[in-house]
C-alpha cells in the first residue's frame, strides 16, 4: 500500500510569532495539529535550546529531522497526489543534550484537493501494447522503482528551488484525471511547462544524477535524487547532457526539452517525489525558501508532555 504521507529534510525553521525562538530551559516548540492536501508539501519544525536531536514517525514511516545549525530540527511533509482523506498522528521525540526523552504527538490530517478532469472517448484497441512495447515498460518501471528505493541519506539541496524551464504550466498538468471510455486512468503525477523543443532544462537544485535514459513513456529522462527522500524528474528531454552517477549544481544544464517517449507535442515534464508520494513540483518553489517564514507552532514546556530520561 502506498504510503500516504512522507517525509524530507527542510531547512527553515517555524516558529509562532507570539512564541520567542528557544523559550528556555525545559520548553520546545512544537508543531501544531498538520492539515495537507493531496499532492502537496507542508514544513514542519521543532526548537528547543536543550534539543540534541529530533526524531518523528508516521504509522510505519519514518520521519527524517535535521538540524538548522541553531537550535530546530525541521521536515518537510508530502501527501501523494492520489492519497486518500485520513487522518493520523506525527510521533515525535526530541532528545536532550544530557539524553532526556520528550515525546508529543501532532494530528495530521489529508484533505482532497480539487483536480481538473477530463472525459473522452477512443477506439478500441488504443492502448493495446506489443509485446515488445511491454517489455519495454517493464524495464522502465523497473528501473524507476530502483531509483526510488534507494535515496541519499544526505541532504543534498539548498533552499531556495528554481524553475527548471521558464515556462508556465500548460493546461494538461499536475493532478489532471482522465477519463477513457468511462474509466478513470492514474492522475498525472508531473507538472507539464510548455517549452519549445530544444530549450535548456536545468537542474532545480544541487544533487546527485541516478537515473539518465531513454523509456517507453517518459522518453528522455533525468532523475535526481537531492538526498532525503527527495527526487525530482525531467521528462521527454530530447539530448541528454549528463551521466549517472554525477553530481551536478542548481542552474546546471541537465539536457533539452522535447517530445520523446508516449506524448504528443514538446514539452517538459517535471516531477517531484517524496519516497512515495508524488507531489507537485511547484510546490518546492512555494514552500521552500532561504528566508525565515512565520507560521502558528505551540510552545509546551517539557513537564506537560510524556517524558523519559535516556539509557
């Protein structure tokens, strides 16, 4: 079953205009109860003068914090574009410098966003696949999920993201759900931008190239992987202009937008993934910023939440 919710390290800290940044001995900044919709992103922090290290896991997924270099520990959280409305809890542990335990735990909720859609018809037999197309596929689906199975531990990017094309979105874009012969197909899981063949794509931040090559669907492809769970996606490239295995810098050329693969016109295709969840890549360039940001968080001092001294 797909995970309906997954983590990534996030660099901005959060904190409650009301509530001072390290509200001394023995308090910590949590976040206060979560509300996300499908396929997108939402920060989360937790601070403390006294906090050695954060921990945080939903149902069975883990949840990765790093540090800010003060004293906060921050996340990023992602809903899958086609997760379902749930609701759960975020379990959290902060640890003290001299090994103290403090646990909360922070309601999280999945709200259903609004999609367009679109309904249509086609003849018999068009999607009907050759063997060989099949074959195809299977490697591609193979090699993907490859990929995604193994992230860097290390977190590779630096706030903030950048468009890896200048252009906009076109209408067939993230979240759209088709509808062929009266069956609903897969939401799309990228964000198209209408750029003309042959236009530069460049690398939306700092990371590590895994996956460079050609496929059935996706054409020309590019994935890289920013550490942490983190992956975004370029699709359809016409020229690819870098190998597995580099590592590459924000700005950095990754290759040329075009019409390869199953599409019908040139653009780009642009993805974001979140271990399993697929979010709209847009929304790194929303909610991820260099700049402090200031949402409501809960100040708790240590006494009212579960607390345990460490081995």
């Amino acid at each position: 079953m797909r995970a309906l919710l997954t983590f990534a390290t996030f660099v901005i800290l959060l904190a409650s205009p009301d509530t001072s940044y390290g509200a001394g001995p023995g308090k910590i900044v949590w976040p206060k109860p979560i509300e996300i919709l499908q396929g997108e992103l939402i920060e989360v922090s937790v601070s403390g003068q006294e906090i050695a290290a954060v921990e945080g896991r939903l149902d069975k997924e883990k949840v990765v914090f790093f540090g800010d270099g003060a004293s906060g520990f921050n996340a990023i959280i992602g809903a899958d574009v086609d997760a379902k409305p749930a609701s759960s809890k975020l379990r959290l542990t902060a640890r003290t410098h001299t090994g103290t335990e403090i646990n909360a735990e922070i309601p999280v909720t999945i709200k259903v966003k609004s999609f367009r859609q679109e309904s249509f018809h086609v003849p018999p037999g068009f999607d009907r696949m050759t063997p060989e197309s099949l074959t195809e596929i299977r490697r591609e689906q193979a090699a993907f999920a490859r990929v995604f199975a193994a992230p860097s531990a290390e977190r590779l990017w630096e706030a903030p993201f950048i468009r890896p094309v200048p252009h906009e979105a076109s209408a067939s874009s993230f979240g759209l759900r088709r509808i062929i012969n009266g069956k609903p197909r897969a939401p799309h899981s990228g964000t198209d931008l209408s750029s003309p063949a042959g236009t530069e794509v460049n690398a939306t931040n700092h990371g590590k190239i895994v996956l460079a090559g050609n496929f059935f669907f996706a054409g020309g492809s590019v994935v890289l992987d920013h550490g942490g769970g983190l992956f975004t996606m370029y699709f359809h490239l016409s020229e690819i202009r870098v190998g597995e295995g580099t590592r590459v810098r924000k700005g950095d050329v990754l290759g040329l937008s075009g019409a390869t693969g199953r599409v019908t016109g040139a653009h780009l295709h642009w993805g974001a993934r979140l271990a399993n969840a697929r979010v709209d890549p847009l929304e790194l360039l929303k909610k991820i910023s260099n700049h402090r940001q200031l949402l409501p968080e809960s100040t708790t001092p240590a006494n009212e939440m579960e607390k345990k001294d460490g081995a």
